[in-house]
C-alpha cells in the first residue's frame, strides 16, 4: 500500500506528451519522476508548506521509504534507453526538476524536497504566479504572467508606495484593507498589481484572477484558499456594473456580510474606471424613481455599499502633457533607446493619433520605435 505518493508506473508514461507540454529536455524519465515528486500535493507535501513536518515524525521515514522505490522503478524504466537525452521542440525557460537532479540518496532527495516545499510551498502553487478560476471554480494556472515590476511604471509613485505598503501588511498578517484602483484606463492600475506579485512571489504572494461573470463562485474557493500557506490576491481587473445588474451582491458578502469570515490569508484588490462601481442613473436621485423605487436614498446607498467595502482606495487620473513625456523617458531608458528632442517629439505627434495621454500609449510608442514602425 502506498501511503503518500500514490501507484508509480514509470512504463505506462508517455514521456514526449509530458516533455513537450512542460518544454523538458533531457533525460525525460527521470524528469517526469522528479517532476511528479516535487508538484503532487500530498500528506507529506502539505505538512512541509504549512511548516509542521518534522524528520523525528512518523511521516518523513515513510516518505523515504516511498521516494526510494519511486527511484527504483525509474532506474529499471526501459524508457531511460529511448529518452535519455530528448530535445523538445520548444524548450522551457526555467526548468524546476534541475534544482533536484543531482540527488545522491533518497533521504537527501526527501530532505531537499521538505525544504522546497517549506520554502515554496507544493502543487501548482509552488510554480506559478498566477491563476484563473475556471467556470466550474477549479484553478487554472497563468503559465506565462506579465513580468512587469514596478521600475517599468512612472507617474504614479504615491499610489504605488500605498499599494505595496498594504500589501506587505496583509503579508504579514497585520491589518490590511481591499484595495480599489480606479481612474482612466491605460494607467497602469493593474500592472501595478502584477508588479506586486513579481516582486514578492518568493514571499508566497500569489494571485487569482476572477472574472466578473464568476464572481458568483467566489464562496466556494474561498475555504480551498483558506486551506494553504500562501497569501492570496484575489483581483477582478475592470469591475463595473451596470445599474440593472444585481450580481454585484455576490462580491460584497464576500467582502463584508456573509457569515463566514474572510480567511486571513486572502485579500481583494479591483481596479475600475468608476469611483462607486455601480452605474448611477439620473432616476436613481428623484423623490420618487420612474421605476417604482420609493426610498431612493437606501437604493443609492445600496449601490454605493460595494465601493465601501474596499477600504483603500487609489486614483489613477489620466496624465497631463508633461506627465505623458516623464512616462516615455522613464520607457525609453528602460528599453536603451536615447532620449532625444526629435523622440518628444515624436512621441506628441503619435499621442494625437492614439486616444490621448497615458502609460499604455507612452508603451505603444516605444514598441512602435522597437519594431521599426515609428520613426523618429
């Protein structure tokens, strides 16, 4: 009987499917052993991420005992002859069993797989930076995520020093409050959230990224959440409603007002372009509404509530003129192009074709340099 690891079968892989989806190279039957030791969340696994395992317990010999016929069904794999040294068709850039792959023993193997684990934590979550909720409320992982840091946004440095200054409280488990980032689009309100998990993914920050229309099966992931060692963002990108809508209801009692608590390790961030959310009609404020709403003042404040529940909120207004040009410089430097009088000017000239001043157009421009599409 297995007690942790499940039923090996190294002969019934197939090692080009498994090398190909992850972009592994290599002695592939090795790497697929490794690979599965180091995702599987288990018994063994978990204990480590929430810091409790212990080589003196009655788990870390059985995990040993396990990890070595793992190793011993491997090394007597006949597929090791055939796939010794494969080359996938597009190799990965970072390779996670690389880290493990020089193991001399067993016990050093589980060791070093405790530590990784206590470190990084297990499963998907140990790998990667962010997810999306799936329609029917499982995970999914966000296998290539926006590598921006907070160096590549101008402009905005009060917001950001806001923004970071919450988050490393929530982080550690001091008083933290959900974040609204709302204001002109293109303004680096949610890449200033992405920023947050590039810089402090190591420190167990992941994010969760939810659609508006699976708002709905929040509930149900928030004990799933609650469960693990991390501390989760949970961010709805470009949330609003429209003033007929009523599934905003959802997302406050799950802010405030359900009887469950939010768990601690879990924490809301919203960027929008509305300061309330909710669209307000022009009937929403007369004595009495077309629609047969006598006490307008309570269905305002009904609409108004989902803003309250974000106890920070940060403006990103649009940028002026100058603004505009601070942020293409800031760009330029970070891409080694030259900032130069015929740039600026350039630059201007291109604002006036794209929609006006933001970071997004600042970006575009320089891409358009980059590429050989502007000239200057």
């Amino acid at each position: 009987m297995k007690y942790i690891y499940g039923t090996y079968k190294p002969e019934k892989v197939n090692y080009p499917e498994f090398a190909e989806k992850h972009g592994f190279g290599g002695n592939i039957v090795k790497k697929h052993m490794l690979y599965r030791l180091i995702t599987e969340e288990n018994i063994f696994s978990l204990s480590c991420e929430k810091g409790i395992m212990r080589e003196d317990s009655g788990i870390f010999p059985i995990a040993v005992s396990e990890v070595s016929e793992i190793i011993r069904k491997y090394e007597k794999c006949t597929a090791n002859k055939l796939f010794s040294d494969y080359a996938p068709l597009i190799p990965c850039k970072y390779d996670i069993t690389e880290e493990f792959a020089d193991f001399g023993s067993p016990e050093e193997l589980v060791r070093r797989l405790a530590d990784f684990h206590t470190k990084r934590g297990c499963g998907e979550f140990a790998l990667y930076k962010g997810f999306r909720i799936r329609s029917d409320g499982s995970l999914m992982p966000v296998k290539i995520f926006d590598p921006i840091t907070f160096d590549d946004i101008f402009c905005y440095e009060n917001q950001l020093e806001a923004l970071e200054a919450n988050t490393v409280s929530f982080m550690e488990g001091k008083p933290a409050r959900n974040t609204l980032l709302f204001g002109a689009r293109g303004t680096g309100k949610s890449s200033s959230v992405k920023a947050l998990i590039n810089k402090y993914f190591d420190r167990g920050l992941r994010l969760i990224e939810v659609l508006k229309d699976d708002i709905s099966l929040l509930p149900e992931l928030m004990p799933v959440l609650s469960e693990r060692n991390f501390k989760f963002i949970v961010f709805i990108d470009d949330l609003s409603f429209e003033a007929e809508e009523t599934s905003y209801k959802h997302l406050k009692s799950v802010l405030e007002g359900s009887a469950e608590v939010k768990p601690g390790n879990v924490i809301f961030y919203a960027t929008s372009n509305r300061r309330h959310i909710i669209a307000e009609k022009w009937d929403d404020r007369g004595d009495i509404s077309q629609k047969g709403e006598m006490h307008t003042a309570d269905q305002i404040n009904e609409k108004i509530s989902l803003s309250d529940r974000f106890g920070l909120k940060l403006t990103f207004t649009r940028p002026g003129q100058k603004e505009f040009i601070e942020i293409v410089k800031g760009i330029a430097r970070n891409s080694g192009i030259e900032i130069t009088d015929s740039l600026i000017a350039a630059a201007k000239a291109y604002e006036l074709g794209a929609g006006g001043f933001s970071g997004r157009v600042a970006r575009q421009f320089i891409e358009s340099i980059i590429c050989g599409g502007e000239t200057l």
